[in-house]
C-alpha cells in the first residue's frame, strides 16, 4: 500500500468513528431535548448526513494538505539523515 493510501485509510478511520459518535450524540440529544423545547421534531437526518459528510471530507483534505510533504518524501532519505 502506498503511504498516501495509508494516510487516506487511517484519516477514514478515525474521522469516521468521530462523526459515527457525533452522529449518535445528535441523535440522542434531539431525543432528550426533544421534551424540553417546543417545536424540535424528529432527528435531522437532511442536517446530521450532510455535516458528517463535509467532516469527512474536511479531514481528508486537512490531513492531505498537512501530511503532503511527508507523503512525497523518500523513506531511505529519511533514515539515512535521522
């Protein structure tokens, strides 16, 4: 595997189990505020599908752009000046 797929898999994973959690707690706080505020509905899935996408997407391009030196970078020359 290449160290840009690498990156890309490991970024997926954990921005992935975070907007998984930030999904269930939206869910569960509409549930709980749901009873306290009038005029909150059911879950906001046209509101939590599409903010959790664009994180994803943010990660991807945040981790892309800050880990792009070391993605080009030659792993021999790496060690040989450590």
């Amino acid at each position: 595997m290449t160290t840009k797929g690498m990156t890309r898999r490991q970024t997926l994973a954990v921005a992935g189990t975070g907007v998984g959690i930030g999904i269930l707690a939206g869910i569960g706080g509409t549930v709980v505020f749901q009873s306290q505020f009038y005029g909150i509905g059911a879950v906001e899935w046209s509101v939590l599908i599409p903010v959790g996408a664009a994180m994803l997407v943010l990660s991807l391009v945040v981790a892309y752009f800050s880990a792009r030196r070391w993605i080009t970078a030659d792993p021999m020359d790496a060690v040989r000046h450590a």
